[in-house]
C-alpha cells in the first residue's frame, strides 16, 4: 500500500517540479533562439540499432509491472557477452523521452553493449512520472521500484546475453535518486553507478534551494545497512549543473560524502576510514562551445578512482550533453559535456567482482 508519508513527499515533489520548471522556462527559450540556427544544419545520429519494447511482470499486484525499452548496437553478437546499461528518466519525462534525448546509442554502438530505458510503473504516473522515491517502500531491497528495476534488469540478463560483471546504472533527476537508492539495495547487480542531478541515499529532502541538508555520515551507515550481507564498495559518478534550481548543488557534496562514508563502512566499519572526502585530482576543462566544467576525483592510497564529481557551470536541471534535435532540449542541455560519454568511460572501468571478495579494484579503475 502506498503510504501516506509518500503522498504528501509526492505532492512537495510535483509543486517543485513545476515551479522550477516555471523559474527555468526563460533560459530555455534563450537556449533554443541561439541554437536554432545551429540545429537547423546539423541531422541528428540516427541509431542503426533495434528497438524493442518489453513488459516485467512482477507477479505483485501491489507492485505492478513495469514498461522497457531495449537498443541492441549492431554491434551485438549474441555468442558473447555484452555490457549492460540502465538508463532511468527523470519526473515529467518517460522512457521514450530518455531514449530519444540522451544521446547514448552511438555510444552503445561504438563499445557494444545493451541498453535498457526502464519506464515508471502505472501507478506513479499520476505524480508527474516520478520514481517514488520518497516512499519508505522503495528505499529498499524486494520493494517497490527498486524491486522492479531490479527484475527489468534480470529479464533482460536472461533475454539477452548480458556480462553479469558488467552491469551498470545511470538516471536523471528522480531517475538519479533512484540509481543512488539500487547503488544501496542492488550492489550484487550494478558494478557502478552514475548520477545526473541526484540526491544522497534517503536525504530529503534535497529540492529547492532551501532544502535541508542531513549528516552525511548517517546517510552513509543507512546506505551501509541497506546493503546487507552483500555490501560492497560502490563506484560512483556524479555530474550536475550549478544552476540547478530544482535539485540545487549544495547537494553535491553530500552525495560525494555519504558515498565515501558507505565505502568507509564496508571496508572498515566507521564512516572515515581509510578514505576521506578531500578529493585527489582536479581540473577544469570547457565544452568547445559551452559549458566549463570542474571535475574532482577521489582515489584510494594505491591512485585507483571510486568517485568521480562533475559540476557545470552555468548549467540547470538537465541531462547533460545529449541529442541535437531541438525538440529534445526541453530534457537536455546541448552545451554541456556528454553525459553518455563520461558515464561510460567511468563505468567501463569497473567489473562486479572488483569489490565482490575483499577489495580489488581493476587496472582500468587504476589508470
């Protein structure tokens, strides 16, 4: 059933949507007068892959079923095993919107692997097509969405033939949330995650910019506990625009934190050891045409990376990177860099049993 907690968390979450989407609309108009031009001349990448749309029966009436859609490259061949990617949608977007706007399958057809766009169920769709992520019932594991996202996951292990030390996650928005929330409740699933304008596990809550801020450590002992007896370390990154208004950046630290707090957790059962939270690399960099950028990574004592942070400056509440085709910049924000990109160059380098038995990062996750 679903709570009442979560009905009212709902509500605050549809106003915030809605009038940060309102306080947002003048710059997008701008966005969309300087690059029209620009758009008019250039055809956007039309993917050579197929497309197919799936339904997860769960089995739970409660839990209902959910909607997907899979890309498989051309690059696909069914006699080995594929890398897996999940990409989850924000609130007022749909799994069509996230397929068509992220820009993820030249990606996808460059290095061969799936990808799936899960949809939200029916039952959040009164709620500006949010994953319900406020609810109690899907902050944890064999629950609510993270329940079905899990078993969308699993469906497609099965249908296809997936690399289960290759299975990853990235979500925008609601869809971030949720990706920090299965980073906590799936680690046996997902190698790594990667987050577009997210909060940390259970910190609400973390919109407007008056959002209150929780103890970041705390969060990273529930994240912790959430992870049971398959507690691992979690690769993590996260990339977000300074001038986001509807999850605002003073959230940034606290998911970078609470992330280093649970890894801390696992590997030595207190929140500040042996990793610290003063990143060890940094450097800025601009988007030919765009957007600068600051990037802070943070390395374990051996220079192995396990988090990586990205901030936009000048940018809001969108997807970075992603499709040139106009209709689209509703979702995403052209002059950022390439979210397919850096998500996937960071992923890649993790494998499921880096961190499975004891702790053994890869050599890419040390390069």
């Amino acid at each position: 059933m679903i709570s009442t907690h979560w009905l009212v968390l709902s509500l605050v979450v549809t106003l915030s949507l809605l009038a940060c989407q309102e306080s947002e609309s003048p710059l997008l108009a701008d966005r969309l007068a300087v690059i029209d031009e620009a758009a008019q001349q250039a055809a956007d990448y039309k993917a050579p892959g197929k497309i197919e749309k799936f339904t997860y029966a769960s089995g739970d009436v409660l839990t209902g079923d959910l909607d997907y859609l899979i890309y498989t490259p051309t690059t696909y061949d069914s006699r080995k095993l594929a890398p897996l990617v999940v990409v989850l949608h924000g609130c007022t977007t749909t799994a069509d919107n996230m397929m068509a706007s992220s820009a993820m399958h030249p990606t996808a057809e460059r290095e061969g692997f799936i990808v799936v766009y899960p949809d939200v169920p029916l039952s959040s769709r009164l709620f500006v097509n949010c994953w319900k992520f406020p609810d109690p019932n899907s902050q944890v594991r064999d629950s609510g969405d993270p329940a079905l996202i899990a078993g969308v996951t699993r469906d497609v292990m099965q249908r296809m033939s997936i690399d289960p030390e290759r299975v990853y996650l990235i979500g925008m928005s609601s869809g971030a949330v949720m990706t920090g929330i299965m980073g906590a409740t799936y680690p046996d699933i997902f190698a790594a995650i990667a987050e577009n304008a997210g909060c940390a596990y259970k910190a609400l809550p973390c919109l407007g910019a008056g959002g209150a801020l929780s103890q970041s450590d705390q969060l990273g002992q529930q994240a912790y506990q959430a992870m049971g007896q398959r507690a691992r370390v979690m690769p993590v990154l996260q990339l977000r625009g300074d001038q986001d208004t509807t999850v605002p950046p003073s959230n940034s630290p606290q998911v970078i934190e609470q992330w280093i707090a649970t890894n801390n957790y696992v590997l030595s059962g207190t929140a500040t050891a042996p990793f610290d939270t003063v990143s060890d690399e940094a450097y800025d960099g601009v988007k030919s045409d765009g957007y600068a950028y600051t990037v802070n990574r943070y390395r374990d004592s051996n220079g192995c990376l396990l988090i990586e942070d990205w901030m936009i400056h000048g940018m809001g509440h969108y997807f970075s990177g992603g499709s040139s085709d106009p209709s689209q910049y509703i979702f995403t924000e052209p002059k950022g860099p390439m979210m397919a990109e850096i998500a996937w160059r960071f992923l890649n380098r993790y494998r499921l049993s880096d961190f499975t038995s004891g702790y053994r990062p890869s050599v890419k996750a040390c390069s």
